[in-house]
C-alpha cells in the first residue's frame, strides 16, 4: 500500500511571487514566443505545419547524351531545381538499357528517357523487366532525323520508297541493309520503322536493324557498319558535318510537332514521394520556358556541350536547334518547326501519344492481339501530376487534346480508334 503525506508532515507552501517578478517573466517568455515564430510561413496553423518540402531532396536524374537533355541539365546548372528544394545531380548513361534499370532499381530517382519506354517497361514488353512506371511530363518535341550514308546522296532524297529497290537487291544478294536505332521500343525505332514501312520496306524482314547507343551512331556509320540510323540531335548534324552522311528527313517532317522524350518516374518512387515529384517538375517548367527563349540557346549550346552531358562542339548543337538545317546532300532550309520544350502546350502528357505508340507495338508484333490502349495509357500517362504541379505557377496550359494527327504517308490517327489505325497498315507483323 502506498505511503501518503499527511498534513502535518507536508513541507510549507512557497510564497507566490511580487507581481512585478510575474510581469517580467510573462515579457520575457512571449519575446521568446515572438523570436521562435517570426520566420514561420504563413501556412502554419496551431502546432502543425503543412510541410510542402520534397520528401526526397537529393535526385539523380538520368540523361542520355542528346539535344533534348537540355532541360534536366539546364534545370541543374541554373538552379531551378534548386529553387524548388532539389539537390540535383546529373547521371549520364552508356545507353537506354542502363537508363531504364537505373530507374527501376532506384539509383536514379527520375530520367530522361523515350517515350516508349515506360509503356513498355510497364507491359514487361521487348525485354523490360516489368516495372509500372509514370509519365507526368514530356520533355520536348521535333529535332530528331534519320540519316543515310553519303554513298546515297542523289540517289535517296526525303522519299523512302526510293530505297525499296535498293533494299530488295541488297537482300536478294544475302547481304542486307543495315539501319540503327537507339532501343527496340522507343521513338526512334518507330519512327525508323514507320519511315521504312512508308516506303513498302518490311523493317523485320527486308532489312537488318541495329540497336546503337546515341553517341556511337556517327562512328558506327564511318568505318561502315550501316546504311541508315535514326537518332536525336546533335548526331544527325555531326553526320553531316563530318562528311560520311546526309539527312534523308527530320522526324517533324515525318510528324509535325511529335512528341519525343519524357520526364519518367517509377510509378512506386511517385506514390511515395508526391511532393519531390512536384518540386521536380516545377524545375522542368522554369527550365523549359527559359530554354525555349531564343536569347538564350548560345549559353545552352554552351552548357550541355561539354563533355559530362552531350561532348559535341557546341556550333553543330546550336543550328538544327534554332531550325537551321543543311541536309547534306544540298537542301538547306529554315524549319518552322525545331525543337521546342514548353511552347504550343508541349509538356502536357498526352494519353493519345501513349496510344499512338500502343498502336504501333500492335502494328509490329510486339504484342499478341489489342492492347488495352485505355488502361495503360491511363496508367502509364498522368495529366493529373502534371496540372497539379503547374497550377500554382500561373501556367495556362492547353489541357487534353484528343485531336486526330495525320502523318507524312497521309494516314490519320484517331486516338478514339486505336486499333483500327493499328491494323490497317499494308506493311506490319500484327499478332493475334
């Protein structure tokens, strides 16, 4: 049983303070109060603080060495990322397969990456680990090319069909032409493919296609491994600078104002990490609004021209990037349609784009039967992360667009009807 007090045994109770030794110390405790709160934003409410910060401030992203990794490259060196709460640090890859697994097992926490990849990555498809991943932002638009080599300069222009009998002979003889792209999934092996198939080419089985690094596209092509590549800029410019190819077509005059890379995130990081992803974003904004201002594509040239992100001299970046072209082969020409990053409502992740490339997996057999178009787009495509991040920034973006496109072959595609476009071409390797 507990031992209690008694009054007798209680000690007598301290006499209370003067007034003036109370005042004092209610001055002094409400100064402190005062001192502690007068740097605490406007949002916090009691003794809880809505903490808008990055969960995950250290980011690496991932880059491949190309004209359209301007914009994590520049969000790092200028410091908008930082401006947003990101301690940046910039990744450059050996090649999409390593990009691609550095996502997934978490070393880099967002990347530069093409637009087929995640939908691929996510599906499991073409020999991705299947891994879900997100799309809230697309990078760019335009400025990629396929080249040829100059053996074909007056021989090939801008028609694909001019190489049909060229492909047949090489094939009949048991040697047959050799193309590269960068990844079996991504941009520019569909637009390689799309090219060869409006010229009556199979690119399965009247031709040989090569997966090569960006990069090592130009040297692969001078001691003659290959015919033809597709690939971002610089490396069509380089092509022609260095004499061993010209520009057959750019990828706009193929598509105009197509999409190209994105801003990806495993679609784990992101649920976990909501608001890095935002601050990540908002970087990508201020980044690619100051990137698409004329006055400042010579310091961009310079920047991403060195040797820890593209390595080219930055003259060759800075002409097809301002829509100067020289084809090589004596067309010389003004694009009205280079690349962009933030014009014309271009960083809004379009599902139709998803679906345009579900269609296209379709189309060349690398899946079995319809894909669910609606599903993985939804999934795989997030408008929703995208608006979120921009509302705040007093952008006035052009929202959903589900407009049909029509390509250089003259077909059109319907977002609303996928599967129609997919099956309808002549030249395909459909499954199911």
């Amino acid at each position: 049983m507990p031992r209690l007090s008694s009054p007798e045994s209680a000690p007598p109770l301290p006499k209370p303070p003067p007034a003036s030794a109370v005042s004092r110390r209610r001055f002094l405790r409400r100064s402190a109060s005062a001192a502690l709160l007068a740097g605490v934003p406007s949002g916090w409410a009691g003794r809880v603080f809505a903490d808008d910060s990055p969960e995950v401030p250290a980011i690496r992203f991932g880059i491949i060495a190309l004209t359209d990794c301007s914009p994590f490259v520049i969000g790092a060196e200028k410091g908008f990322f930082k401006k947003h709460g990101i301690a940046p640090t910039i990744a450059k890859g050996a090649n999409w397969a390593a990009i691609r697994d550095a996502l997934s097992n978490g070393d880099n926490q967002a990347t530069h990456m093409l637009l087929g990849m995640p939908l691929a990555s996510t599906m499991g498809l073409l020999g991705s680990p299947k891994k879900p991943m997100i799309v809230p932002w697309l990078v760019n638009r335009n400025g990629q090319a396929i080249t040829l080599k100059a053996d074909l300069k007056g021989v090939v222009s801008d028609d694909p069909k001019a190489l049909k009998p060229l492909a047949d002979k090489a094939r009949a003889a048991g040697s047959p032409m050799s193309f590269a792209m960068t990844f079996p999934p991504g941009t520019h092996a569909m637009w390689l493919r799309y090219y060869l198939g409006a010229g009556g080419i199979h690119p399965d089985r009247d031709v040989s296609l090569l997966t090569i690094p960006p990069p090592q596209m130009v040297a692969n092509m001078k001691i003659g491994k290959m015919d033809g590549y597709c690939v971002g800029e610089p490396w069509n410019a380089r092509a022609v600078a260095d004499g061993i190819g010209f520009t057959s077509i750019t990828t706009q005059k193929i598509w105009p104002d197509h999409p190209e890379k994105v801003c990806a995130f495993s679609a784990e990081f992101a649920e976990k990490n909501p608001r890095t992803v935002r601050a990540i974003l908002r970087g990508l904004h201020e980044a690619s609004v100051w990137l698409d201002d004329p006055a400042n594509r010579a310091e961009q040239c310079e920047i991403v021209s060195r040797p820890a992100y593209i390595n080219c001299p930055k003259e060759i970046i800075l002409g097809r990037l301002g829509g100067t072209y020289d084809m090589g082969d004596g067309r010389q020409f003004q694009d009205d349609h280079p690349m962009i990053f933030s014009a014309r409502n271009c960083n809004y992740p379009q599902p139709k784009y998803a679906k345009w490339w579900l269609s296209q997996f379709r189309r060349w057999g690398m899946v079995t039967g319809a894909p669910d178009y609606e599903g993985v787009a939804a999934a795989v495509f997030r408008p929703d992360l995208y608006e979120d991040a921009v509302k705040d920034l007093g952008v006035s973006h052009g929202g959903r667009d589900d407009r049909p496109e029509t390509l250089f072959d003259g077909k059109t595609f319907d977002p609303a009807q996928p599967e129609a476009y997919a099956t309808s071409f002549e030249v395909n390797a459909l499954k199911g």
